[in-house]
C-alpha cells in the first residue's frame, strides 16, 4: 500500500483518488518557494575564503561577530569568577597563555595575507578589527576555545595533555583560526536555511516520519561534516600561525594522538562527529608539515635553541 509523504487529506471521488496537478498543490507551491529562496540566498552569499580558497557563506558581519563574541566571552569569564576559577592574569598559568597569545597574534597579519595570496585572493581584514584578549579558568575540562573577534579562553585541563608550550600553542593557534575563518558566522549562515526548510516543511505539512528522515539526512549529510570541515581547516592556518610564530609544528601529532587517547579512546564513528576522526586528523596534519615548515623557516630563520623543527 502506497502512502502520501504529505500525510493524509486526499479527497476520494466515486471510490478513486483525485488528481492534482504538481502545481494544484499549496504545500508543493510552499517547498518551491522555499528552494527558489534557499539557492537565492545560499549562492547569492557566496564568497572565497580568503584562508583556505574555499566557497564561504557568512551569516554575520564581522562587526557583528565581535560584539557577539564580546558579549559571550563577559558570561563565560564572568562565571568563571564567581565561582573562583578565574586565574589572576599575573598567575604563572595566565602569564604562558598570554606570552603564546601575543607571539600567535603577532603573526597573524604576515600569516592570513600569506595564505591569502596562495590562493589568489586579496588579504583578509576583518582580524583587524578584533578586540584582542586571553584568561585562563581553572577547570578540569581540557577545553580551549577563541571567540569571534579573539576572545580566548584555556581552561587548566588542557595543560596536563599538552604538556609543553609548543603544543599549546598548536592548541591555541587551532583556536584563534576558528575566529579568523569566521566559523562562527558560518555556522549561523548554515543554521538559518536549515531553520527555514524545516519552517517551510512543516508549513507544508509533511508527514512527520519524512520530516525525521530528512531531519536525519540533513544531520549526517550537511551539518555534522561542515562541522568536521571547519575542524581540518582550523587545523591547517592555525598550525601555520603556530609554525610561523616559531613554534614547532610537529609537536601537533604527538598533542593528538594524547588528545585521542582522552576517555579510553572511546568516541563515536567519523560520520556521527563533529570532529574528524584522529587517526584521520593525524594523517592531515602529518601532510600539513612540510607547508607548516616552510612558515617556520620563513619567520624564524635562526631557529630555536628547543623545539626547532
């Protein structure tokens, strides 16, 4: 027996079904409307990613994205306090985090017209409106994360699984590329169609197990691999930043095969995460190395007395 994914509502007529035309039905009219607007909307926004040449679509501006980003950062650090985690900025914790942060910022005009001009786009400038600050919470979660418009945050966590100062600041330089990439303002780009299709289907009164199915479909074919795309692209320009700000690169492999190795080593299958799989993320930036190389040997053509790759 064959069944409407619309639902039911089908008049019958002398004992047989009545015709519509495609075009008779409001609901079809409304799933169109929706399309024609979603591609408008979706390719009409459709910009070069001046870090990596990929197609971008940003659902904020970046003075947006910085106020956003202000605004987050005053709840977390604000909590962070009240509750007495936040480290005084002259505790020997927060003075590493900063020394990291100043030496990553510094780099990063040099880093993003570098990568820009790699991909044959004029240098990016929305980093310059930035509103430049670090703090590290003491907590156990091992976390770090860098707000839109470069509000950063370590939490103490993290320090037992990096252990040196050269993959922090692989950590930290994986951070700061979120908030250069606009990832944030992606992601919002992202959500806003996915909110209006599943307006337009449920306006269109589709039945509710082909709503969960395309719910499903739009889950594990859209958003969870955006997300692990947005992941290796943050991997690659902050290893570049982190190299360039003369920091050893390779110190990125051993960081993540420690970080892979957090809760037992259990995690779920690639396609259901956020996050690419370690051994995968690993592979990518064991090929990132010889680039990454190159920016350290272009920024810091003395070396390191440690750590020099």
């Amino acid at each position: 027996m064959s069944s409407d994914p619309f639902g039911p509502g089908r008049s019958q007529q002398q004992g047989a079904p009545r015709r519509r035309g495609l075009f008779g039905n409001v609901r079809w009219w409304i799933l169109i409307a929706f399309a024609v607007y979603a591609a408008v909307s979706w390719f009409g926004s459709k910009e070069t990613d001046p870090y990596t040449g990929a197609d971008a679509h940003y659902g904020a501006t970046p003075e947006e994205e910085v106020q956003l980003g202000a605004q987050a950062f005053q709840q977390v650090v604000g909590d962070a306090n009240a509750q007495g985690e936040l480290l005084p900025p002259d505790s020997p914790q927060s003075q590493a985090v900063s020394q990291i942060a100043r030496r990553l910022i510094d780099k990063v005009p040099q880093v993003s017209a570098d990568l820009a001009a790699m991909h044959g786009v004029a240098a990016p400038t929305s980093h310059q409106g930035f509103e430049w600050s670090a703090a590290v919470i003491d907590s156990e979660e091992a976390n770090a994360f860098c707000l839109p418009g470069g509000k950063i945050a370590v939490y103490t966590g993290l320090l037992p699984i990096t252990q040196n100062t050269d993959a922090l600041a692989v950590v930290m330089g994986h951070e700061i590329a979120h908030a250069l990439l606009r990832h944030g303002s992606q992601r919002m780009a992202q959500q806003k169609l996915v909110q209006m299709g599943q307006m337009a289907a449920g306006v269109s009164g589709i039945d509710p197990q082909v709503m969960s199915a395309i719910g499903a479909g739009v889950q594990y074919g859209v958003i969870l691999p955006y997300g692990r795309s947005h992941e290796s692209q943050a991997d690659e320009v902050g290893l570049m930043l982190a190299a360039a700000a003369c920091y050893n690169p390779e110190a990125s492999v051993p960081l993540w095969e420690r970080m892979s190795s957090l809760g037992g080593g259990q995690r779920p299958p690639e396609f259901a995460s956020t996050h690419p799989d370690p051994a995968n993320r690993i592979q990518h930036l064991q090929s990132l190395m010889p680039q990454a190389k190159q920016f350290y040997q272009k920024y810091c053509p003395q070396g390191r007395a440690a750590g020099a790759p």
